[in-house]
C-alpha cells in the first residue's frame, strides 16, 4: 500500500472517530396555536455561532455538537422566543420540536417603533392585516414556490392586476384595477425610481428577478405619508434584508421556449453593431462614407436556440455582536424566447360611406430575443444601539435586449405598388437587428431614530437615482420585390436602410424626513401623529442620431437589386446623420415640493388614519434643435391639496372591516410634454405640452378574515372619480397622417368589486381571486359618414371604458403541500377578459385586445437538508395576444409555452 493510500484511509479513519464523538439535533418548529410550521425560525445555541434556519415546511437540523449541555434559543419574527437547556452525550443524535406562540400586545403599554418583516405567506398575512391601509403583500416564499422567475409574472397573480407587454414582447407593467402604468407607482425599498424607458416614468418589472426580494407591497389605498401620484394603487419592491444570523442560498435552472421546437433562433453577429455613431466619433462635421458602417449586424443566421439558463445566489450575516449587518444578492438571467406575430395596418376605406377601417397591409414578423438581466443589490445597517439605526441601500439592476426582427409586409388596399389583384403588388422585407442596454441604480442612505423614552422617532432618506438606455446602431434593411399579375416575380431590389443610434437618461436627487410621535392614551387607545416633506429634482433627456442610406442607382438610373447585403451598394443619404437637428432630441426637468401632516387614533377595536399632504409640481422642457413649428420651451406648475382617511375596525381577532377615501393625482410623464415624435418611426407618439394632469377622488371598502396562517378572504369593493384622465390616441397630424399622442378626455367612472380566497383542505389548497371592473368616459369622435359642418367634421360623443381596462380578472391556483414528503405544487390559471388597448378617431372603433387564459405549472422537491429540485411551465395553453379593430385583426402575437428545471440550496 502506498504512503497516499494509508493517508487517505488514516484521514477516513480519523474523521469518523471524530463524527462518532460529536452530536447531531434536528426537529421542526411549528405555530403552537395553528400547528402550521414556521419556515425561516433561527435555531442556534446561545453564545456559540452558527446553528440553522428552518427550510420551507419548518425543519432544521445542526450536527457537529460537542458533548456538553447548551442553551438552545428559537427566534421567530412575531412570535415568543423559546429557549432552554440541552444536553448532549458523544454520537447522540436527538430529536426537539419546538411550538412558538403568536407574541401579543397589550395597548396599555405604549408600542415601540420598528419591527421585522420575514419572507413567508404567514408573515404577508400578518402584514395586510396590520396594515393601516388596503394592501396585498405578496411574499418571497410566494413567489419561490410560483411559476414565474421575475417581479411582472408574479404581480399577474395579485388580484386586480394585469400586466402590460413593452416593446420587447415581455410582461413588463402593472395595470392595477383597470387602471394603466401611468396611474401607478413604483416604488424600490419605499422610494420611487428613475426609468430608463425614454417614454415613461415607470421601470419594466420583467428586468427585476423575483429571487432578489423579500416581499411586493401593492397598496391600493394611501396615507397621507404616501406619495400622492398613484390613483390604481402603488407597487412597492421590497429587497432582502440584513438577517439576524448567517444566510445563504444559491440557485440555478434551465430552460427552453417550445416555440423553437417548430422554427429556428434567427440570429446576427452582435459584434458588428458600432457602440459609436459617426458624429460621436468625429466629430458633428463628419461626413459619413458607406464603408464606416458595418454589414454583418444586417447578415441574418438561423441556429438552434440556446437554453435559457438562471443563476443566483444570497448571503448575509451579522458583526460586531449584531451591530453591523448586510446581505448581499445577485441574480443573473440569460433568457431566449421568440414570438410568431401578425401585424396589419387599419385605415379608413374612402369607397365606402362610414369610412370604416379595413386593413391595408398585412406583415408577418419572427421576433428572435436574447435578454440578459442581472440584478445586484446590496443592504449595510449599523445600530449604534437599540433606538439608533443607520442604513445603506444599494439597487443595480441591468438588462441587455439583442433582437431579430424578420418582417415579410405586403400591401392589399388599392394599387399601391403596382398590385393587380389578390396576390399581386410589392413585397417588403423590413428586417431589423436591435441591441437595447438599459441601467437603473438606487442608492438610499437612511437613518431610523427613536428618541424620548421611545415616544418620538425621526427618520430621514437621501436618495440618488439613476436610469440610462442605450440603444446603438439599430439597423434596419428593407428590400422588396413585385409580384405580377401572372403571379411571376420580379427579383429582389435594395429598398433603403435605417441607422439609428439612441440614448436616453433619468436622473432623480430625493431628500425626505419624517417625524412621528406615539403615546398611549388609557387602555386599548393610543394616538400616533406625523408629519414630514419631501423634495425631488428629476431630469430626463433623449438623443438620437439616424442616418439614411439609399441604394446608389445603376449605370442606366434604375434601382439596385439585392443579393445579398455585403454586394449591396449604397450611399449615405444625410452624411452627417441628424445629430444636431433631429426632432426626438429634448431634455425636461420636474421638481416635487411636498409636505403632509397625520395622524392615526386607536380607539379599542377602531383605527383612523388621517390628514392631508400638499404637492406642488414644475415640469418644463426644451427641444433641441428649436423646431419652428412647435412650442420649443414650455413650463408648467401646479399644487394639489391632497386628503385621506383609512377606517379599519377590528371584527375580531382574525377579521377587520376597513373604508377609505384618499384624493390623489396622475402627472404626464415628461416626454408627453414634448410635442415631437418619440424613435422617429412611422407610428410616431407625439408629445402635447397642453395635456393636463390627472386627478382623481377614490373610495374603498374591504372585509378581510385571516382564517389560519396562509389563508385569506377578502370582499371588497372600489370607486374612482378621475378628472382628465391621459390616454394615447390616434389623431390627424398637420401632414393628414395618423400618429399617436397623449390626450385628455373630460371626466371617468371607474367602479368595481374583488373577492380573494385562499384555504387549505389538509394537503390540499385552493387560492383565487376575480375582480370585475367597470369604466365609462365619454370622447369625441369624428362622424366621417355625417359629412361636415362649415368644413369642419361632424363630433360625436362616444362611451367606453377606459384605455388598458380590463373587465374581468380571475386567478385560480390548485395547491398540494405535503410537509412530511417536503414537496409543494401549484397548477395556476389566469383569465383576462377584453382591454380597451387604442382609441381610434372615428366614432365606434376602438382597439381591443381580446380575453386572453394562460395556465401555469410549477412544483418544487425537497431532497436533501439543503437541496431543493424545482420544475416550472408556462403558458401551456399558448394564448395569443389577438387586437381587433371590431372584426378585424390588427395583431396576434404567439410566445408558446416555455419550461425551466432547477434547483434551490440554503444553508
């Protein structure tokens, strides 16, 4: 035997001696009262470190334990601590299960500030219960055990949400209670962000990994503490906190998209796309030659898609006998999906007398995507002591779109190029490459301070936010060919190509400060009063260079055909691009002034919170360069007085009855100030420096019951009175095309009730919720077939709902959750009924998007102390995404089901 042998078997050996001589604990931690076990409860011995957190059906285990006798403490957020004495012998392994008690308060004492929050279901329940407003809380524990691997597919679950797509074809905004984007907030850490959107003021969910947070606060009512411009409710990103003991866990998958079981991932070669334009390099005089751009970015490849593939990983823990604390966590998400879709061009047809719409090009496109997203976020805190905390936030969030856009467009209405009949004219092909790298960073410095005997706390934020896109070289190459009336064609000839080179940025500085006293004021009372401001400095620019590059003629002036796009000659049509005199370049600024006073007063079983906050407003911007036909420069201020009131009695200890109204308001995103086109394409949105803000009165009513620690019921119902709304509508440019822009549209109704369930039958579960919501807005139409009046078109008042509406949403979610197997699965069902998407001018037409039904799978495996094995499907039934314009289809969109295999590690 050789000496590395012996070695190895001596080292055997030696170890097992070792294990044989030490302890091993492990048991489950349960609700004393409800018997539910209590996932994330810290295991530990006093004065020793380590020890172990409970995983998801309340288990732990700690091995390695010297002989001896310990301290053993069970921590739990919101419940009595356990402690007690154990002693161990050599090689025992025993076995201690552990019921904790709910802790409860008693009024007659005064409560202190501050309090925890913990992943789970239960916790989330707890949260909506206390909570002074109307909110749904949806847990970290929620979204690991769901099908959805990011913060937009996991709002669709929350009821009265729906999701909105954005221009990458993913589920990107949160349409809450009917109402769109634009009347909603979206917080990170309870302080509002910066887009990196040129033309909104909201981020896309889909870049934020679920796995990075610890919880989504939806409030659908405010306080007066709360920003004041969120009239469907606010959405609040909540990321993970620094624990009280050391944290870890990583996790990994893969996937596919089905719908490259049928085609292929159409692909170009990234790195030919130029980072620079040819003024950014040289200079505003330069003048473009066709050989400084690149062709490969426009050389489109067919492959086998790669997989998707998911990686993450958490960790935190304590110092300085638990005065400093972080947690640091990242997510990486390399995904490639694809949409099948249809896109068909609506005009009205001048043979016949209501001039109704029919289409007039039909275009068939293949998205091929590659979305790259990696989340970074980072938490430090320092308690200098018990009433004394300093903390630091820090958000990256990063995502990187390349996209190929196949698009085969044929033109059907009348004798546009040269069509003869079904079947004839001009072909196109409009083939784009994109590449779209966006940036959000939110660093918070906040300090917590609870001073006068424990009545009196002052808490303050600094804030720095900033958003940029970057979207360089988008090359866009269109060719076409004809096809004749004896249906033969003619070769393909070089049309023109597009290069456009964009960048956009947001910038907020926020400071705000609150202070807030508390005192008891007998038994079973208390009063609470607060007051606090805040002042926020945005920025936002957008600048875009594009360059337009002709076919060169041939040697008798015809046009040039096409072979290929590295034989294809052309010239530069601009040679110095529009970089000094393109449309869509601005920049606009908007200052918040705000202030409120509040109080809350608990009176035995009844709460009220109160008071009023004040926000004044200055939004401006300026073109650059000055366009003659437009306003250049325009500012605009207005203040808005802003009351609330939140009822909440308390029925019984597991059931409240809540009411409230709070007035609240809508600001126009800043690039719809700018009256110039947005992207310089053919479906320009324009801005409109006279569109007026939004302001809206809203009353609530809800019954909530807790049954036990996962279950809800919820009852409620909703009313909105909204004063000018903003919606986007198509209008008459001064050209006579149509193009999109922000309009107001007098005063809405928005009504509507939610129902929410969720209870468990042993191992078996059932959650839901429907919500049924009903607007009504009166717009002005033209009546084309009523002829004119003095020249002027005939206006007809139409009703209908409001744009993004949504009448029905239903959720329904079968549960199995086996805590002795240590496996959970949950088979999720989504319904939407029709959403008012466009409003078209002509009275009776609108876009619709048609009742859409997904289902989802997803299911996970405990196998190990410390591995999970994960499994998630979605959109199994393949739903498109259908939009009519009455009968007729103006798009459908096809994404086919995706699936992801995986696995979860925690210490």
């Amino acid at each position: 035997m050789s000496i590395k042998n012996y070695l190895f078997i001596l080292f055997i050996f030696l170890s097992s001696v070792a294990a044989a001589q030490t302890a091993t604990l492990k048991g489950q931690i349960i609700d004393g009262q409800t018997k539910e076990p209590l996932s994330g409860a810290f295991v530990h011995f006093d004065g020793k470190n380590g020890g172990s957190v409970t995983d998801a059906f309340g288990h732990y285990s700690i091995s390695g334990i010297a002989p001896g006798t310990y301290k053993l403490k069970v921590k739990y957020v919101g419940f009595t601590e356990y402690e007690g004495k154990i002693t161990f012998t050599a090689g025992q392994s025993a076995m201690l299960n552990v019921s904790l008690l709910e802790k409860t308060e008693s009024l007659k004492a005064v409560k202190v500030y501050g309090a925890a929050n913990a992943e789970s279901e239960a916790s989330s329940r707890k949260s909506e219960k206390n909570a002074d407003n109307i909110t749904n809380v949806l847990s970290a524990q929620a979204m690991q055990r769901s099908p959805d691997i990011n913060a937009a597919n996991a709002l669709a679950r929350v009821s009265a949400i729906t999701i909105q797509r954005n221009s990458g074809s993913d589920e990107a905004y949160a349409i809450i209670r009917g109402l769109e984007p634009r009347y909603n907030n979206t917080l990170v850490n309870g302080v509002k962000v910066t887009s990196p959107d040129p033309v909104s003021r909201f981020i896309s969910l889909s870049i934020v990994p679920s796995d990075l947070l610890e919880r989504v606060e939806v409030s659908k009512t405010l306080t007066p503490e709360m920003e004041g411009d969120a009239i469907g409710g606010t959405v609040n990103l909540v990321f993970k906190d620094a624990p009280e003991y050391e944290y870890f866990k990583a996790n990994g998958s893969i996937g596919y998209s089905a719908i490259f079981f049928n085609r292929k991932f159409d692909d170009f070669q990234q790195g030919a796309v130029q980072s620079k334009s040819p003024t950014q390099r040289f200079g505003p005089n330069y003048v473009a030659t066709p050989g400084y751009f690149s062709r490969s970015n426009l050389d489109f490849t067919k492959k086998n898609a790669p997989p998707t593939s998911l990686l993450g990983f958490t960790y935190g823990r304590r110092f300085l006998n638990n005065k400093l604390g972080f947690i640091i966590a990242d997510s990486y998400q390399n995904q490639f999906y694809g949409t099948n879709s249809q896109f068909n061009v609506a005009e009205p047809d001048i043979h016949v007398s209501n001039f109704q719409p029919v289409i007039s090009d039909v275009a068939n496109r293949a998205y091929s995507t590659q979305q790259l997203n990696n989340g970074l976020s980072g938490h430090l805190d320092y308690k200098i002591d018990e009433n004394n905390k300093i903390s630091l936030d820090n958000v990256f969030l990063y995502t990187r779109l390349a996209q190929t856009r196949l698009s085969i467009d044929t033109s059907i209405l009348g004798g546009n190029g040269g069509r003869k009949g079904p079947g004839t004219g001009t072909v196109y092909n409009d083939d784009r490459s994109f590449i779209q790298n966006q940036y959000l960073e939110n660093l918070k410095l906040n300090g917590k301070h609870v001073i006068i005997d424990k009545h009196l706390l002052f808490d303050w934020s600094g804030v720095y936010s900033n958003a940029m896109q970057q979207a360089p070289d988008r090359a866009d190459l269109s060719i076409n060919h004809l096809i004749n009336p004896d249906f033969t064609r003619t070769v393909d000839y070089y049309d023109n190509i597009t290069r456009i080179w964009e960048k956009s940025g947001n910038k907020d500085l926020s400071a705000m400060a609150n202070l807030g006293y508390k005192t008891g004021l007998g038994d079973n009372s208390s009063l609470e009063i607060k007051a606090g401001g805040l002042y926020r400095h945005s920025t936002r620019y957008n600048h875009q260079n594009e360059y337009i590059l002709k076919a060169a003629p041939t040697a008798n002036g015809g046009k040039s055909a096409f072979t290929d796009i590295y034989s294809s000659d052309f010239i530069v049509y601009n040679q110095t691009g529009t970089d000094q005199s393109d449309a869509t370049n601005y920049t606009a600024y908007e200052n918040i002034t705000a202030g409120y006073g509040e109080f809350k007063l608990t009176v035995d079983k009844l709460d009220v919170v109160g008071g009023v906050r004040v926000e004044g407003t200055e939004q401006g911007y300026h073109t650059n360069p000055v366009v003659l036909s437009i306003y250049s420069d325009a500012k605009k201020t207005y203040t808005d007085l802003l009351p609330s009131l939140q009822l909440k009695y308390k029925l019984t200890e597991k059931s409240n009855l809540r009411a409230s109204y709070f007035k609240s308001i809508a600001r126009p995103a800043l690039f719809e100030l700018v009256p110039t086109p947005t992207f310089g394409q053919s479906t320009d949105v324009t801005g409109n420096p006279n569109v007026q803000h939004t302001e809206a009165n809203n009353y609530d009513l809800r019954y909530e019951l807790y049954p036990e620690k996962e279950e809800q019921i919820f009852v409620g119902a909703f009313y909105k009175d909204i004063k000018n709304p903003i919606e986007f509508a198509l209008n008459d440019s001064n050209n006579g095309q149509l193009n999109t822009s922000p309009q107001n549209f007098g005063t809405a109704k928005v009504a509507g009730a939610e129902i929410v369930y969720s209870k468990y039958f042993g191992n078996l579960g059932v959650s839901g919720n429907y919500t049924y919501t009903y607007s009504n807005i009166k717009s002005p139409k033209d009546v084309p077939e009523a002829g004119s009046v003095d020249g002027k078109p005939v206006i007809k008042y139409q009703s209908r709902p409001l744009q993004g509406q949504t009448g029905d949403v239903f959720n329904l979610s079968l549960l199995y959750k086996n805590d002795k197997q240590k496996a959970f699965v949950q088979l999720a069902y989504t319904y939407t009924s029709k959403t008012l998407s466009l409003v078209y001018p002509n009275y009776g037409y609108d876009y619709y998007t048609q009742p859409q039904s997904f289902l989802a799978l997803s299911a996970e495996k405990q196998v190990t102390k410390h591995f999970v094995l994960t499994t998630k499907v979605n959109n199994i039934l393949n739903t498109p995404t259908t939009v009519k314009i009455n009968n007729l289809i103006q798009s459908k969109d096809l994404y086919n089901v995706s699936f992801n295999l995986g696995f979860r590690y925690s210490l």
